[in-house]
C-alpha cells in the first residue's frame, strides 16, 4: 500500500522495471537531440554517469547502466563539447566564454578519470570470467540431456554474450575519454548490445538512383529519430527528477558484477555470470 501511495504522489519516478528502459531510450534517441537540449542535459547525465561508475573495484556497478551513459554522453557531448569543462575537468577550447578555461576544475577530473579507469578494469575482469563461464557453458550444453537443461544453458551463454558486448562497448566509449581534450565517438561506431547488428543491404538496394532506406542507424529506428527531434524542448526539471528516481537503483547482487534485475527474456537487465 504504501508503495502505491508513494508512486501516486511522485508520478515522475520511474519504477524499477522502467528505469532501464528509461536509460536504454535516452541512449537511442540521444544521436538527435538537439544542440540547446543536449547543453541542458548533460549536467544530469554526466552526474548520473559518475555515480554509476565506482572509484574502487570493491564496490558495484550496473554495466548495462553504465553503456547507456557512455553512450549518451558521447552524443550529447559531441554537440555542446565544451560542457564537459566545468563538469569533468577537460579543457576543450571552442573560443566561446563557456570554455571557463580560466577555472581550476582538476578535481573533477581526476575523479572522472578514477571512475572510468575503475569502470575498464571491472570490465576486464568481468569479461574474463564471462569468457570463461561460455566454456563452461558450451560443455555443460555437451553433457545436457533434457530439453529443459539444454534451454537453460542456452540463456545462460545468451546472457553472457550479451554481457562481453556490453563490457567491450564499455570499453570502447571509456578509452577516448582519457584526454585532456578527448574525442567524443559518433552514434554509428558503437552497436549497443541489446541491439541486433544491423547487415547490408543487397547492393540493388544501393545502386544509382535507389532511395536511401528509411530503416536504422545503428539499430536505432526512426521511432527513436522523432523522439529526439519532438517539440524542440525536453523538460529538464522533469528529466532530472526521473534521474534522481534511478541514481544507484538497478544494481545487481555480486561485487563488480553489475547484474540487473530482469523479467527472463524481456530485456530489463541480465545477470552476468
């Protein structure tokens, strides 16, 4: 009861189940919104970034939390660069007053600095023992007789796919953030991993004079191409207290595991293991 009271008096916050989906659409969406709309933003999302990314390797993290982030940040970035001065310690110069180059932001940057290397070695690890868990995976498959056993195995090396992917992604977007004045990696470089890999089309869908597709971007559709461009306003007051509801929520049982919680196949979060 006084759950659904609470819930009824803070419309806003999103419920456990949504909090990843929340964090998977803004990083879909994020390649079209627009320059004054990422400005507004970014505060939150590199706020939010940093409280998902530990400072030591003894304490939690949500990997898949932490990829829509990464992701996120870089598009928004991308588009409003020199925001990152004040928020994380750069010293991105684009000419304009809001470079702030004149302040001392050292400390935020070696506390982001500390947090993405936390991040990367968490990955590696994490990805060494997936790596190892899809032997154990592929004997276990090998020596299963049921069909039960066999589907069971069968999610658990799903699971741990998507996991590597998640951590190799992790790790892609981590590594140019290193710089002083880092590069911010576009939208088409990265294929998050709870997306299919986009294929080829055949080439007579790319020869002379054949319209382009109106299909994806990096598996990201034109649904997530309308939200971004919308009315021209997000509502910043409202983002930030949505942010709030998801701060360290979602975190999963094991030390530097980042399981999520998740409903089987739904994609609300996977158990890496």
């Amino acid at each position: 009861m006084r759950r659904r009271v609470q819930a009824q008096q803070m419309p806003w916050l999103p419920n456990q189940e949504r909090k990843l989906d929340l964090l998977k659409n803004l990083a879909e969406s994020s390649p079209y919104t627009t320059t004054q709309d990422s400005r507004q933003i970014l505060p939150s999302i590199v706020q939010l970034l940093k409280k998902c990314m530990p400072r030591r390797k003894t304490e939690e993290m949500n990997f898949t939390y932490v990829e829509c982030l990464l992701h996120t940040c870089h598009n928004l970035v991308s588009k409003a660069p020199n925001a990152t001065n004040s928020l994380c310690g750069y010293k991105v110069v684009t000419s304009q007053p809001s470079d702030r180059l004149g302040e001392d932001f050292s400390e935020y940057h070696k506390d982001f600095m500390e947090r993405l290397t936390c991040a990367e070695e968490l990955s590696r690890a994490t990805m060494k023992k997936l790596t190892q868990g899809l032997d154990e995976h592929n004997k276990a498959m090998a020596a299963a007789v049921s069909d039960e056993a066999k589907e069971r195995i069968k999610l658990q090396k799903q699971n741990s796919t998507a996991g590597l992917r998640t951590c190799n992604n992790i790790l892609a977007m981590t590594q140019p953030l290193h710089a002083k004045s880092p590069s911010f990696i576009g939208d088409k470089r990265i294929n998050l991993s709870w997306k299919e890999a986009t294929k080829p089309t055949p080439s007579a869908a790319t020869g002379a004079g054949a319209k382009r597709p109106g299909g994806t971007v990096n598996g990201a559709s034109n649904n997530a191409a309308k939200k971004g461009r919308g009315a021209g306003g997000l509502s910043n007051q409202l983002v930030n207290r949505a942010f709030e509801g998801i701060s360290y929520g979602g975190r999963g049982g094991g030390r530097g595991r980042g399981r999520g919680r998740g409903r089987g196949g739904r994609g609300r979060g996977r158990g890496y293991r």
